[in-house]
C-alpha cells in the first residue's frame, strides 16, 4: 500500500498545473524513496518529470514499488477541490483500481475524499544519461517567464546565447526581431528582497534554438520556485529544472531545433 | 531554416 501525506496541497496542485498540458496520462512510480513521474508529449519533443522525495512527506509509507496510472485532467480537476493550504493524504490499497485523495482543511474541520480511477498505462521510458552541461545558467523563474511570453509576440522559437557575459535571449518573425541580454549579477540569492539574479556557469558558451511554444508551457512551473535552472550543451536537448522547496524537483527537457 | 530535434533521436527508449 501507498500512504503519504502532504502538509500542502498547494504543492501538488501546482505540479499537476505545470505538466498537464504537456502530457495527458503517465505513471506515478512510487517506491520507498518517493513519488516520480516522466512522460514525454505526444510529439517525442519534450520530457517532462518530477520527484517527491519521501521526506517531503509526513508520514510516508510504500511498501513496494508501485507504477500507477493517472489521468491529468482528471487529477487537476479533483485538485481543484483542494484548498491550497489543505493537508492532502494519497492512499493507495494493494491492487486496487482508484486511489484515494483525502483533503483536510487546516482547522481538520472539513474533510473531503475523491477517488480516481487508475488507469493501465503503457509508457515508453527515456534513459537520460547523467550529463555534465557545457553551460548552466540559472535566473529568475518570474524572469524566465516574461522573456518567454513576450519573444512569443515576435516568432515561434527563440535562440539561447550564454556566454561569460550572460544570457540573450533573441527571436526572429515575420514583422521583426527582438532580444533580452540578462548579465550576470553579484549573487543569486534572494537577499530578503526575493530578487533573483542571473548567473552562468560555463566550460564553453553555448547557442541553441528552442521551441517557444514549449518554453511558455515549461514557465508554468514557475509559481513553485523563484529560480529556474537552464543545463544545456551544444546540440542536445536542454533541461529545465525548477526545484519544489527542499523536497523535490520539476524537470523539463527539450529537445533543440538543429539547423538544415 | 532549421528543423525541430526529437528526444528519441538523442536517449534510449524503453
């Protein structure tokens, strides 16, 4: 069995948020070390994953591995009954075909209990190599966010510059062209103004093009962390990672548009 | 003119 019990179901809810979009069903794998998840879009372009690590739970019980079948749309649509400062309680009984979702208000005056009905999933899974990145830049996710809505006015893919300066971000289309450079500032923490800074760490600059249209779905994982990590190489595909607090991480990776 | 890459071109599938 399955439980694991989440102080805030704001969490959850943003998660499911930032991914249901991108994939309509994938496999919760469970297992004594957390709640995991990659699914790729329907297209083979970009990957999108998260982890839970068991201590982000209290309490948290697996006591084998478990893959099992959600549906996003119907997860994000019983979400949506929870408040976000709601404890939420995922149980899940052997060789059942639901799993439960129990919200429980602060006050534990009211509590609520939804049932999902699971589904058989049959996924491909990517192996990802653990790759050290000619480039890592990380950068305000707010930031990320509006250099990604605003260059989609201009075209539909963006080219990612990183050099020892900074990060230039450029677009071409029809009507025109626009760019944002953010230069590498002092420090990346946020200094109690909740400022994020940019920083590039890097062997060798690196210049991919990336699709617009997934970049804006990405940033909707923007709301459960101030920074987004960017870890690219020349010509593979990059990863995005937005960590979730201490207890877990998004990642998205996107795979570049290579030149004819 | 450039093309859109595929992740199962770059990591294994299972």
């Amino acid at each position: 069995m399955l439980e694991a019990r989440l102080p805030q179901a704001s969490i959850l809810k943003k998660i499911v948020e930032s991914v249901k979009d991108l994939v309509s069903q994938a496999n919760f794998d469970c297992s004594d070390s957390g709640i995991s998840f990659q699914a790729m879009d329907e297209s083979n372009i970009a990957l999108s994953s998260f982890l839970l690590r068991a201590d982000g739970f209290d309490p948290y019980r697996c006591d084998r591995n478990l893959s099992l079948g959600i549906k996003f749309a119907s997860l994000s649509k019983i979400l949506k009954c929870a408040g976000n400062d709601d404890v939420v309680i995922i149980r899940y009984m052997d060789d059942a075909d639901i799993l439960s979702l129990v919200f429980e208000s602060p006050n534990n005056e009211r509590i609520s209990e939804f049932d999902i009905k699971l589904l058989d999933i049959d996924s491909e899974y990517l192996s990802i190599p653990d790759q050290e990145f000619e480039c890592k830049v990380k950068m305000s996710s707010s930031e990320f966010s509006r250099i990604c809505r605003d260059l989609m006015t201009i075209g539909a893919s963006v080219v990612i510059d990183a050099t020892k300066e900074g990060v230039k971000f450029s677009a071409t289309g029809d009507d025109g062209s626009g760019s944002v450079l953010l230069k590498q500032s002092g420090s990346i923490d946020n200094e109690g103004r909740g400022v994020v800074g940019t920083s590039v760490e890097m062997v060798e600059p690196v210049s991919l093009e990336l699709s617009l249209k997934y970049l804006n779905n990405f940033t909707k994982a923007a709301p459960l962390s101030d920074s987004v990590a960017i870890n690219m190489s020349n010509g593979i595909p990059v990863m995005f990672q937005f960590d979730v607090g201490d207890i877990g991480y998004i990642r998205y990776f996107l795979a570049p548009q290579i030149k004819d | 003119q450039s093309q859109q890459g595929r992740l199962d071109s770059f990591f294994k599938v299972s």
